[in-house]
C-alpha cells in the first residue's frame, strides 16, 4: 500500500488559476504562486490528500513550450514560490504532483537556441528528433525537425540519446531535492518511447519512497503503461467518455462495460489497474457544461469517487463552474480564481458539499481505494455495484432516471446499511438490502459498523439553473471589465494588412496584430490588453503571434 492508493487528487491549471498573462515577457519574477497558499487549508477542508499542479516551469506561452525546466515560470514568482507552496501543502498531509513535460522542448529552451545559433556545429543537434539542415520550418530558421501535434513550437526530443535522458534525470533529481516532490505526471506518455518511462520509473524507485508516476493517455491498452516497469497509472480517459456520455444518453450499459473491460484489462484485480479517474480537466469541457441535465451532476461525481481508481476534480468544477472550447481556445476551460471567489462560490453551496462529503466517504472506507468490484444491477437507467474488502462490503447505487427507482440487491456480513449522504439506515433481510434511489441522484451505503458518528444528511436536490455566482462568466464580471463587439479580423488578413512578414514588423505593429488575433477566440478583456502592451520584446511578439492556431 501506498499514499497514492488512497489519493483524492485536486488538479491546478497554475498559470490560468492565478490569471497570468498568455504570454511570458521574461521580466521580474510576478508572485502570483503563493496566491494560492490560502486555498491549500479549503482544499484539505473539502477531502483532497493530494494536488496535480502544472505546468509549472518558465515557458513562453501555455507552459508546455518548456524554456527552463530548473525555474518557476516568472509569471508565477520564484523558486523559493514554489519551495513555499509545496511546504504548505505538507503541512496540510497534501501530496504534490507536477507536470512533467519530457517530450519536447520549447524553441527558447538552451538546446533549441544553440542549434539554432551553431546550427551543424552544436553539440545539442542530435538532442531532437530529425534535425534536418536541408529543411525549413514555420519560424524560417533554415532547417527543419520533428515537433509534437503538428505544432514547431513544440520541438521534439530525441529520448534515445544518452545526453537527453542524463539531463532530464538530473531535473528530476532538482525536482525532488529544491521542491520535495510526491510524483510526475508525464506530458503526452503515449508518445513517449518506452524504455525511456522505464527508466523513468527506475528513476523514481530511487529518489523518494513512493513517488508516484502517472502518464497522460488517451486511449488504448492501458495495462502496456500501467505495470511494475513503467508507470503506476494514466489518464482513464476511456471512463472520462463513459461517465459524462452514459448520463447525456441514458445509458448506464457504456458505463458498466467501460469499467468491466479495464478491470478485465487489470486481470480482475483491484491491484490490476489503478487509473486516474476525472471528469473534466485542462484540456476538456467542464463537466457541468457537458451534462444535459444538470442534476445528474450527483450520480456523475458518486460514481467518480466509488468506481475502481484514484479519483480527481479539476479547481473549479467542486463548485460547478462552467467552459466550454470556443474557436479552439481553451481559455475558458482555465480561467483566474481568486480567493474571495472560491469563497463566495463554495460557501452553502449544494455540488460543493456533494464533493466534501464524498471525500469523506472516500477516505474513510478503505474498500473504495483497496476494493474489488462487483456488478450488481444495471439497466439503462439504473446501476448498482459492490466494493469488497477484507469482509467488508459497500454499495453504490445511481439513478439517471427523472423517477425514483426501488432496488433490491445483495448485502454482505451486515445486519445495517447506512446512505453515506442521506443518513437512511436499512436493514438487512435474507441476505438483500432494498433502497429507494432517488431520481438523478445516487447513494453509498455503508455498513454501520463502517460508520463511528451518525451521518449528518446533505441536500441533493439541484437545480437546473445554478445560482449567479458560481458561474465562470460572474467569476469574469467580478474580476475585470469585458469589452465587446469589437471587430474581427480573419487571421489570414492579420499579416496582409501591414504587408510585410511578421519578423519585418515593429513592436507597436505585432502588439495591433495580436490583439486582432485575440478578437477571434472571443471578448479581450482590458487585463489582456495590458499583457499585450507590456511586452515590448520583439522575438517575443514574433512567437507569441505565430503560436496562433
């Protein structure tokens, strides 16, 4: 057993979360990282035993065009930042888990910019994949090479040579030494060669007890990353799909097969496979905005936390934020947060309290982090399993239905069952509980001898509609003053409409032009104007409008 086994991880998109410009300007060092410090207590207060915080390291934009890996990202302050945060989290009992970034470089990095100053003569050229000097790219530095997603800002490293792997090791080292890290979690790890993880993962066994490597997969055989040579878990997007699309289609079937085929895929253990369960992230659509009926919101997050894995909920959806991709920009997926507004947003809040009491739950019942699974009930509409562990047994029941549905199903080595959110104790007869479920909604009933107090019900009863407060776009209105109806240029017009290549224009131009390239993803606010205006850097300006999509 590990920390890891019983994790209930809260997942920090930094740079979004503390509002930092989209672009970095590499001036002094803005303290925006320990913003979050008074957080890291309500985050304990609501279940949480561990934080996903990343990127984190100085990048040029998104914080996956890594510059420095050795250095907080001077949006976000300093080392010492850094060092401070992760102190805190410990004091809390809070594990800390970065982003990894191995697979590829930004082009500001030191190795990208020697080639590029030495070109055939820069002991970094074989550091990247498939440098070609013959070639060409979209920056026109005069040759090409391998890069991640199609995009050249991302430049791909080459994870066979030894210098390569020496060096991230080493940062790795730092990582654990400067910042007494928990674990890893590795950027885009289905691309990622691997003999490279291996390694990685004898890299872990070494530097800290239990240091937990968990890999960022879309799909496919989980089990070929997920084993005692690689990784201890990846993304379960598999369950990510199931969880939000069984709901949306009333139908619990893709549900219960999802979990039944990664736990086959576990050998039918529950040491087999232990994935990293979400329902919305940095990447996808919040997961109130994906659900057509708002309420099932309960049955969603009761199934995240007792289904077979670790789960996670990304900053924000505790309370039910909204965001949704628009025009490719994923900036409402990862808006700013202050402290006054997580308060305002989770006091007497329903999801909110949903999220705290199933943490509880969760942490509390070793059979929901160490449990097998077993199917008991599924229909369309209604689904009901067991978690067993060391004779202990409990059972989760949802309801997708807008009626209640009664449930008759088989209890072990109890006389009582408790609801873990309702209080509601039934007995045990003839070796069967029967429940009331209630519409849209889901319970966790809990042995009472599981149980040292009575439990305290909690309303589950939400509205459609969520109060004014709790919105991304209120958050907005709190924090800055949104202009809109402003024109938009098509981006192909942006380079034709002072006639000359973006290298060729000046400062005060590619600052115009950005601000238009902006105007297309949505409303740009008077805090990103200023961002723009800030950063007088040409280079600068020149990748910051060519990282446009």
């Amino acid at each position: 057993m590990a920390w890891y086994d019983e994790g209930i991880f809260y997942h920090i998109y930094p740079l979004g979360m503390t509002g930092a410009p989209k672009q970095n300007s590499y001036c002094e060092p803005e303290h925006r990282l320990i913003t979050l410090l008074p957080f890291v207590s309500r985050i304990k207060n609501l279940g949480f035993n561990a934080i996903y915080i990343g990127p984190l390291f100085e990048s040029v934009g998104h914080g996956y065009e890594t510059t420095d890996y050795k250095k907080l990202d001077t949006r976000l302050g300093t080392n010492e930042d850094l060092t401070k945060f992760v102190e805190e989290c410990h004091n809390q009992g809070i594990r800390v888990i970065l982003d990894g970034v191995f697979n590829h470089t930004g082009r500001d990095f030191f190795a990208f910019e020697d080639i590029r100053r030495n070109r055939e003569n820069s002991r970094y050229k074989d550091w990247y994949c498939h440098v070609n000097f013959y070639g060409n790219n979209e920056y026109n530095d005069g040759f090409s090479y391998d890069n991640w997603g199609g995009y050249d800002l991302l430049a791909k490293l080459n994870q066979h040579h030894p210098d390569v792997r020496a060096y991230i090791c080493d940062v790795i080292r730092f990582w654990v030494k400067e910042f007494d890290i928990d674990g890893i979690r590795l950027d885009a790890a289905d691309v990622l060669d691997f003999s490279y993880m291996q390694m990685l993962r004898q890299l872990a066994n070494e530097v800290k007890p239990d240091f937990w490597l968990m890999g960022e997969v879309i799909h496919g055989d989980y089990i070929r990353w997920v084993n005692e040579n690689t990784l201890h878990a990846v993304t379960n997007y598999h369950l990510h799909k199931a969880l939000y699309s069984g709901h949306n289609d009333h139908n619990y079937f893709e549900i219960a097969h999802t979990v039944k085929r990664l736990y086959e895929m576990g050998e039918n253990s529950p040491d087999g496979l232990k994935l990293y369960n979400f329902v919305d992230n940095h990447d996808v659509e919040r997961i109130y905005t994906k659900l057509n009926k708002k309420s099932h919101f309960v049955p969603v997050h009761i199934l995240l936390y007792t289904l077979p894995g670790v789960p996670s909920v990304y900053y924000g959806s505790e309370f039910g934020i909204e965001g949704k991709k628009q025009q490719g920009s994923d900036d409402s997926l990862r808006p700013a947060i202050s402290y006054e507004q997580y308060i305002l947003a989770t006091q007497e809040n329903t999801l909110t309290n949903l999220i705290s009491r199933l943490g509880k739950i969760r942490t509390e019942t070793k059979a929901l982090s160490y449990g097998d699974y077993k199917e008991l009930l599924l229909t369309n509409r209604q689904y009901a399993f067991a978690r067993n562990y060391n004779g202990e047994s409990v059972i989760v029941t949802v309801n997708n239905s807008d009626d209640d549905y009664m449930m008759s199903l088989p209890a072990q080595n109890t006389e009582e069952y408790v609801g873990g959110l309702s209080g509601i104790k039934v007995p045990v007869k003839d070796g069967c509980i029967s429940v009331n479920v209630q519409a849209n909604s889901g319970e966790v009933w809990l042995p009472v001898c599981l149980t040292g107090e009575v439990v305290k019900p909690i309303d589950l009863n939400l509205a459609e509609k969520k109060p004014e407060t709790v919105t991304a776009e209120k958050s907005a209105e709190i924090s800055q003053t949104v202009k809109e109806n402003e024109p938009i240029v098509p981006e192909k017009d942006v380079e034709k409409k002072v006639n000359k290549p973006f290298e060729e224009m000046t400062v005060e131009e590619l600052q115009e032009a950005i601000l238009e390239r902006m105007k297309q993803n949505g409303p740009v606010t008077e805090q990103m104007k200023k961002d723009v205006f800030e950063n007088i850097y040409h280079n600068s300006l020149v990748t910051w409008i060519k990282s446009f999509n």
